[in-house]
C-alpha cells in the first residue's frame, strides 16, 4: 500500500502494510505478477477499496477503542452489520478523500460465548484496564504505526488457543494476531480491461499459484448484484506459544472486490467514472464468508 500523496493517515497505513507485507507473502507474489502483466507500473498502482481489522468486544477494547484511530483522521463511521451465527458486529467507515482505502472493523460479542471461552479471553484481556487508545497521541505517526503491533495481552498458551478455536475461530485468530491487518483489498474493477472482473482476475489468481477462500463460492455476490468480492486463504505463521510449544496457524490474507456502477451512473463513460459512481457500503453475507478465509477448513484443502 503507497500512497502518491503523503499525509500522516498515508503514512500509518504505510507502516502498517509494512509489516502486513512481511507476514503474507502473497502480497508482493501477486504484486510483482501484476507488474509483470502491466496491470500495473508499481504497488502505487493498485486501489486499495478497504482494509479490515478484528477486534475483541471487551471492556477497554473492541470498535469502540480501535475506531478513535480513524475517527481522529477524518473517517467517517457508515453502516452497520451484525454476524448471528459468528456472533459478530462490525461497521464501515468512509475515508476523508478519495485516495484512502475504507476501513472495516469487526467486534466479537464476547458475552455470547460459552463460559469457558469467555473465562480464556478475559484471562488474557483483563490486563487491559484502560482504553490504550486513549494514551496514544494520534496525530504521531510512529506511535500510532507500532501500536498496531504492540503485544495488549501476553501469549496465549496453545491450549487456551485451541479452547478458542473449537469453538470461535475468529476469538482464536484475536487472541493470537491481536491487531494485526487482517486483510487489504486489491479493488479489481480499477484494473486494465483484460483484468477488470472477479472471473478473469481470479484465473490469473490461481495462475500464479494462489489458493482462493471457496466459502460460498469463490465469488461472493451482494443481493444487488453490484459487489462482488473474493478472497486468499490466510498465509500461515508460526505461532509461539507461551510454553515454547510452536504451531503453524493461520495469518492474513487478500480480498479482491469488484464494485459495479450503480444504474443511475450506467451511461457514463468509463474513462468518467469516480468512486461515487459505484455501489458503496459492504454486504453481511458476503463478508460472513470473507471471514472464512482464516478458517481451518479452508486452510487444510
């Protein structure tokens, strides 16, 4: 993720990709082959429709304690979404200007696990015994960049992190990730022509070797018709966990959306078309199984 204008915003979600980039090689494999197809010149290159992050719905943390990043940054925040059967909430936030990517944030509703997740959670969130948010200077792009790696809990032992995975595989992924990006989203319809949809970009995916999330298909389709989005499958990281014990589990991955123009915009030329020509927001069943893409039965094909 670069940026041709730089503001502090542009700078921490520099930083951040950063790291992302380290930890998914994914990224610069489809980078570089996009280069090589002149889809495009450089990563400045590609559009950026969102980035997403995950969050546990405790007190001092959750949307409520992540969103105030954005919020201080000109974000404004949009719609909202509830995941029954994940037991998730999440919203949307618009950026201040066209260049940025949209923000999605998601929560677990810790309070609607079963009693022996909610005591491993709270056994390693109850350190946080204020909002960190609140500590950080948030026009300071360094302390905001490495607050997003910044340990807020120590390690879980792999036992904890196994008690999770039965039975939430998103509070798993948490406990261990914490608040690392989990994903970027390469926004296919900004490609040339040849590459322009989810079908063909999705050929030239897993030309290069990259296994797609098949969860609902491997195209997930909004009621309208006007989103469409896929996804990778999570690189692997290794885990350490506090008893020295070390485990492949899963990490973060790419999504692809492809945004069509809404009807009242149909005649425009495609050379005019702006951002706001185009379906916006995000749609619940699409994202439920966008998650899936760090689930282990996607990881184990």
């Amino acid at each position: 993720m670069k940026f041709k204008n730089s503001t502090k915003m542009t700078q921490i979600l520099e930083a951040l990709f950063d790291v992302y980039e380290e930890r998914v090689p994914d990224v610069r494999k489809i980078t570089e082959a996009m280069i090589e197809r002149a889809m495009v010149n450089d990563q400045t290159g590609v559009v950026n429709d969102h980035i997403a992050f995950r969050t546990m719905g405790v007190p001092n943390l959750g949307i409520t304690s992540f969103e105030k990043i954005f919020l201080a940054h000109g974000y404004t925040r949009m719609d909202f979404y509830h995941f029954k059967a994940k037991k998730l909430d999440a919203y949307w936030y618009a950026p201040p200007s066209s260049d940025l990517p949209r923000v999605f944030i998601s929560e677990l509703k810790v309070q609607l696990l079963s009693a022996s997740a909610q005591q491993v959670i709270k056994k390693y969130t109850k350190s946080v015994t204020s909002d960190p948010v609140d500590l950080l200077n948030l026009n300071d792009v360094k302390q905001v960049a490495d607050f997003f790696q910044a340990p807020l809990w120590v390690l879980p032992s792999k036992d904890d992190y196994e008690i999770l995975l039965t039975e939430s595989e998103y509070a798993a992924w948490v406990i261990y990730n914490r608040y690392y990006l989990n994903h970027y989203t390469i926004s296919v319809h900004d490609l040339p022509q040849e590459y322009n949809t989810l079908e063909a970009f999705n050929i030239f995916l897993k030309s290069i070797g990259i296994k797609l999330n098949d969860s609902g298909g491997e195209i997930k389709i909004s009621k309208d018709g006007l989103l469409r989005q896929s996804s990778s499958i999570a690189n692997q990281v290794e885990a350490i966990f506090t008893e020295g014990e070390i485990k492949k589990i899963a990490g973060s991955y790419i999504e692809f959306a492809e945004r069509n123009v809404l009807p009242e915009f149909a005649d425009l030329d495609h050379s005019n078309l702006k951002r706001k020509h185009r379906r916006e927001g995000f749609e619940t069943a699409n994202a439920d199984k966008i998650f899936e893409s760090t689930f282990t039965s996607q990881l184990i094909k």
